[in-house]
C-alpha cells in the first residue's frame, strides 16, 4: 500500500455548535486538503556526467544534427515530422533487429506484436499531425511531394521506385503510382519471408491512416486515393539515420539486449524532440490566442505522452538475465534521480508541461490575486458553467491541458513500474528502500504531487457541488 504520508485539514464544527443546528446535515462543502507532496521542486535530473553519458551512448548528437537540418525553407511543419518521421524509420530497424534475433529463448511472437502496434500508433500520430498542420493557414502547404497521379504517368525524381496502374473510368481515368522510397527499411522488410506480413499490415495501416492527409508518405503503400507523395527519403535521410544504428559500444559488448536499448531510446529521444516542437507551437498559439489550435496541439502532446509510455514497455520484453548483464556491462550506476532523467529532452519537456500552468490566467481573462484570492478559480466556473456558449475553445483548451497532466503523471508511474520488473524494487526507488514507496523516489514525486491546476480542479469541485445541492436542494 502507498502511505502518502499527508497531513489532513479538515473543518470541523464543534459538539455544542452541532447541537444548536438543525440535525439536518449541513450543504457547505468539506474539503479535504493534502499538504503538497513536495512543495515547489523541480523536475529531476541527473548529473551532467551521467547524463553526456546518456547522450553518447544514444549518439544524441549526430542524431540533433539530422533534427536540427533544414532544406525545406517553405515548409512550416519539418522541424516537427522530421524527428517523427525518423522514429517510424528506426522503428523499422527495430523489427529487423528483433526478428533476427538467434537468441532460441527470445520472445520474437510478441516483440513481433508489440513493434506492429507501435509502428501503427507513430503513424496514426503523424498522420494526426499532418492533418492539423493543413488546417492551420500559417503551417499549410510547402511539404516536399511529388504529384504522381496525371494522365501521362510520368514518374519524377530519382532514386524511387514505383508500380503504375490505371484507376477505372475509362478515358478520364488518371494514372496512380505507388511510390516506394528506395533507401527506407519498410520495402526490404517486405521482400523477407520472416518480417513480410509485419510490412504489409504497417503499409495498410499507412494508407488507412493517411486518408485524409492531403499526401501519403511514400513507403510503398497502396496510395489507392493516388495523393501525391511525401519525398520521404530526401525528409528522413534513412542512410544518414541507419548510418547511426550501431552504438559506440557494439563491438565491446556482445549482448543482444544493448542493440534493442539502445533502438528503443533513439525512438524514444526522437519523440521527445517532436514533443518539444509542439510545446513551443502551444505556447505560440496561446499567446495569439489561437485558443482552438493551441488545444488541438495539447491533445497531440498527450498522444505523444501515451506513446512514449509503449516505447518504454518494450523494455518488459527484455531477457532478464541478459539485460541486467548489459546493465553491468555499461555500468549504469544508480543516482538520485531516475535513469529517465538523464534524458535532458525528457527533463526539458516534463518542465515545459508543467509551466503549462501559468498560462491559466491568461485564458481566461483575469490577473492572479497576489492576497492568494479565488480570482482565477472564480473565472473558470463562470467559464464552465456560463460562458462556455461563447468561449468553447477556452473549455477545449484547459480540459487539454490537464490531459496533459494526466498523460505525463500515466507515463512516470508506469515508467516507474517497468523499472521495478526490470531491475527489482530496490534498484527502482534508487537503494533507498526495498518494496515500497519512498518520499523522495523522484518518479514517486513525479507522480504523486498534486495538480498542477489547482484553480481548475477546485472550479470543478465546487461545481460539482452547486449541482449537486440544486438537485437535491433539501439535503
């Protein structure tokens, strides 16, 4: 059981006053009020040391200097598919490592499953993202794409491969063309017995989700609709990106587990980069009060959230024995804050979520009252209640703001739950205390902090109760 250890304040009434009221229970609402779990700490981090370790075990740099490229001046939206679409690619390098894995005991079945599904939730993410990017006329436009549906079927640039068919409709038909990058993995993965039926569903899972992207991505999907096509190789760079596949240490350790640690992470840290993005396009949005976009952008960082949490349950697919060797074999010694904090992405993005909070005040309208007043959690309840007719989008806006919160707290408990089956509870909570949960755990403090809108959740509770009291007016 997890002893949160917080002292209670309640209001009390006393016995002599109770007997003067009516036995009636009283409509005044009781709180009960946590002291915070850690009042106004930060977000972990590890030591420097430790975390330009992390950093070039991940080839972090090389893998920024892709991220940080730019070629297409007229396209808003590449600093922030860029890393994602480099994710899905390693993704591919992922399945091709699993499934050639000559481990007899490895459980090649699920990892199998596992990589479908999370090559399918990156695609369904990206597809989400190009989406709002077309609707948004500041992002709109200047994608890299050939257009490969016209009556003459002609197939432009270089270094793709295509298959031509005629759509039906007689003379008016147009020509479609299935583009197919030629240095991207998913192709080659089609050609091999072992990973075919793995390639096909993440194809037709690309050209379902694709369906109302303005173009398709140019893996070799079907593209039946005959979009125009994303010039995948020129945006993702998979030579340069596969050309980072081997970690500096490949040729020191020889365990199977450091290449699936290390394809995980570089998955992992390029989701955080693309995360990052977003939160600078929210803060953006909301300071021009874009309030509908800025709310369509934080459901996108929750997705992005969820999927980092599946990247990291990869980890409980790992052979015990051989993963707590690799562990040795890097010398992954334990520290005060959690190995997910030498992430210097992770621990950037975490702080940003949480700042999240002091723009609050500024969607609704009001200044925050320096005598502590309930100024702002006054302004949400006449927006929850009243005014939501009118200003909708700020409604949409802060629910996506705790949903946020709740997808970052989801992702540092089970984080922290990976990281017991992987290493043992002692290991987790940083040799402080076996089986349990400690104060100081800063995945514990991650998690079990309070809210980090408290105007919000207090707006909400004493709605709840105003409507609760004009339902049942004489309890």
């Amino acid at each position: 059981m997890v002893d949160l250890d917080w002292t209670a304040k309640r209001a009390t009434t006393s016995t002599s006053d109770m007997s003067r009221k009516s036995p009636r229970l009283s409509n005044k609402l009781h709180l009960l009020i946590p002291t915070p779990f850690r009042a106004g700490s930060d977000v972990p981090a590890a030591s420097d040391s430790a975390s330009s370790a992390y950093e070039y075990y991940l080839r972090l740099p090389e893998l920024r200097r892709l991220w940080a490229r730019r070629e297409f001046p007229d396209w808003k939206s590449e600093p922030l598919l860029t890393p994602a679409l480099q994710a899905l690619e390693i993704t591919f390098r992922f399945v091709s490592t699993v499934l050639s894995d000559p481990r007899p005991y490895a459980n090649r079945p699920e990892w199998k499953r596992r990589l479908e599904s999370l090559a399918a939730t990156q695609i369904g993410l990206i597809a989400a993202i190009i989406e709002n990017e077309e609707d948004e006329a500041e992002t709109r436009g200047g994608a890299p794409i050939a257009d490969l549906s016209s009556g003459l079927g002609v197939l432009a640039r270089d270094g793709s491969s295509a298959e031509v068919w005629r759509l039906p409709g007689g003379e008016a038909a147009a020509t479609v063309v299935s583009r197919s990058s030629e240095t991207s993995l998913l192709p080659r993965l089609l050609t091999w017995q072992t990973s075919e039926d793995a390639a096909q569903k993440i194809l037709y899972t690309i050209e379902c989700e694709m369906r109302r992207c303005p173009y398709t991505l140019g893996l070799g999907e079907p593209n039946l609709t005959g979009k125009p096509s994303l010039e995948y190789d020129a945006v993702c760079k998979p030579s340069e990106l596969h050309s980072l596949k081997k970690n500096p240490y490949d040729h020191q350790i020889q365990n199977r587990e450091n290449q699936n640690l290390y394809t995980s992470h570089q998955i992992l840290e390029s989701w955080i980069q693309t995360s990052n993005e977003l939160l600078n396009r929210i803060e953006e949005r909301i300071e021009s009060k874009s309030f509908e976009m800025a709310a369509t952008h934080c459901y996108l960082l929750e997705r992005t959230w969820k999927l980092m949490t599946e990247i990291q349950d990869l980890h409980l697919l790992m052979d015990p024995e051989d993963f707590l060797r690799l562990k040795n074999q890097l010398d992954l010694r334990s520290e005060t804050a959690a190995f997910c904090f030498r992430s210097r992405g992770l621990v950037a993005m975490s702080r940003k979520c949480r700042d999240l909070k002091h723009k609050v005040p500024y969607i609704l309208g009001v200044e925050v009252d320096p005598t502590g007043g309930p100024r702002v959690q006054e302004a949400a309840m006449r927006l929850f209640s009243g005014e939501k007719m009118a200003q909708y989008a700020k409604v949409h806006l802060l629910q996506a703001l705790q949903a946020i919160e709740s997808a970052m707290k989801r992702f540092y408990f089970a984080y922290r739950q990976v990281l017991v089956v992987a290493v043992g509870s002692l290991e987790a909570t940083a040799n402080r205390a076996a089986m349990s949960l400690e104060r100081d755990d800063s995945l514990s403090q991650m998690f079990l902090e309070p809210t980090y809108f408290p105007s919000l959740d207090a707006a909400k509770t004493f709605l709840s109760d105003s409507l609760s009291r004009e339902r049942n007016p004489t309890s």
